[in-house]
C-alpha cells in the first residue's frame, strides 16, 4: 500500500516525508511502537478538542491534530492513520450538535450520504495505483478559489417546514470529485464542500457547515476502516485524541450558530487561504 502523501483524507494538508525530520526534533531517541508517556495523553486530548473545534467550524481539523501526533512520537504513516481515526469522532460530536440545522434536509443527506462515501473510497483505492505528488501543483489553487467563493455574498434559502428538494445531478456530481479529491490527496476538501454547499444550496452558513460535517465524517469514517483493518493504528494515541475531537466537533455547531455568518466566513476563508499559501509555496519551490 502506497503510503499517503497528505495526511487526513479528508481535512488535512500535510506531507509525511516534509514533517519525517519534525518527529526526531521533537522527541529524540523515541521508538516506533513504544507506549505515551507523561503528559502525552493529556496532550493529545487537548489537541483534539483544538482539532475538532477547527474542523467543525472551518474544516481544517487536521492543521492541529496531525502535528500533535508527530510531537508524541508517532512516525507519519502511523500518524497519518490514527489521525483518520480518531477524526471519525469529530464529525460525530460535529453531527450531533447540528441536529437543529440538519432539520429538513435528509433527503439531502439520504442523496449526497452515498455518493460522499462512494468518491471518498474511490479517492482511497486511486492512490493505491497512483501517485499524488503530481496534483500538489493544482491543489493551492483550488484551496485558494474555494476560499473566496466562501466570502461571496448570497441570500439565504428561505426556510421551510418540509424537506428541501432533491439535490441536481450538478450537486451531486460535485460531492462526488471532491469526496474523490479528499481520498485521493486529501488538503482542505471540507473547504472545498462548504464552498459547493453554499453555492448549490443557497443554505446560510449553519446550514450548509452542518451537511458539509455530516458528508465529511462519512468519507471519513469510510477510510478510517480501512485503516483499522490494514493500517498501523496506534490506539494508544487515538483514544485520547478522539475524545478531544468528540468534545470540539461537539461545541464547533454552536459556535457556527451563534457566531455571526460574516466574520465567520472571513475566518474560514483567511485559514482556507493560509493553507493555500502554505502548500502553494511548499509545491512551487
């Protein structure tokens, strides 16, 4: 198996062989395998809740999460799987708490749900055959024009008792490329589906952050079994982080709700753009 090139399936943005040098930086002389010491577990759950209150909010959960991984002592590939794991539970506590946005829209998510899991897995099996260090050149971009159309103005859907409609064979058909980006590179896809979200949808931002975390966490749990079957978890490390994801995926839906929209997206569009920057720079030079 191939090992990934940017971490996190489905949020992430970074490259294991840039960050090898990081581990032994931080924690010289730590052995593959060997169990967490001293503060690590206490660490990595405040490093989770961190990981799933960004993730949940803007999508970039793995910006925290798999640099708190590396600084435990995890190499990158066993990083780069434990962190898929353990984000699992961040779209759990994510979805849990957007039960009120998700109100009217199953027929979305019945629709979307499917195709989400069926391009993350897809993404997942193409980079068993191909490598992804090619599409590093395209990716800042995307990231970067994702970004912006976040800050577009738009109306917001009226709201309605009933469910909404049936998603276009448009939307769909975007669900499914970015769930195949997510599986197959992997940087800012939540960006990248907040963005289709809101354009498609005409959803407010609640709304829309909501569906994005629900199809997220499908295409994300969709690879995280695949690595608990044939990946190098690393439990020890999982478990705490995971409960710090529970705890911020959680929080994240009422930050989104109570936080007004504008600045909002600002916020998610200037961190989108950074990590554009970031790996624009890293794939250029």
């Amino acid at each position: 198996m191939r090992r990934r090139v940017l971490v996190d399936a489905h949020v992430g943005g970074f490259k294991p062989d840039a960050t090898r040098s990081s581990v032994t930086a931080i924690r010289p002389g730590t052995r593959v395998g060997e169990a967490l010491t001293g503060l690590d577990p206490l660490w990595l759950v405040l490093a989770g809740f961190g990981a799933g209150l960004s993730g949940s909010v803007a999508g970039l959960a793995s910006l925290i999460s798999y640099p708190a991984l590396l600084a435990v002592g995890l190499p990158p590939v066993s990083a780069n799987v434990s962190n898929t794991v353990a984000l699992v539970f961040s779209s759990v506590g994510s979805v849990r708490g957007s039960r009120p946005e998700l109100t009217g829209q199953r027929a979305r998510a019945r629709h979307l749900g499917p195709i989400a899991v069926a391009g993350g897995l897809t993404g997942g099996l193409l980079l068993l055959e191909t490598p992804s260090s090619a599409f590093a050149l395209v990716v800042p971009w995307l990231i970067g024009l994702a970004s912006l159309t976040i800050l577009i103005p738009r109306n917001a859907a009226p709201r309605v008792p009933n469910e909404v409609r049936r998603p276009t064979w448009r939307l769909g058909a975007g669900v499914f490329l970015i769930a195949v980006y997510g599986g197959y590179f992997g940087a800012a896809a939540g960006v990248l589906l907040l963005a289709l979200l809101l354009v498609a949808t005409a959803e407010p931002l609640a709304r829309g952050n909501a569906m994005r975390n629900l199809l997220v966490g499908l295409a994300n749990a969709t690879a995280a079994v695949a690595f608990v079957a044939i990946g190098p978890v690393r439990w020890s490390a999982v478990i705490p982080l995971a409960v710090g994801c529970l705890l911020g995926g959680r929080l994240g839906p009422v930050v989104v709700r109570r936080v007004p929209a504008a600045p909002l997206r600002a916020f998610i569009a200037c961190a989108g753009l950074g990590l554009a920057v970031h790996l624009g720079l890293d794939a250029y030079r």
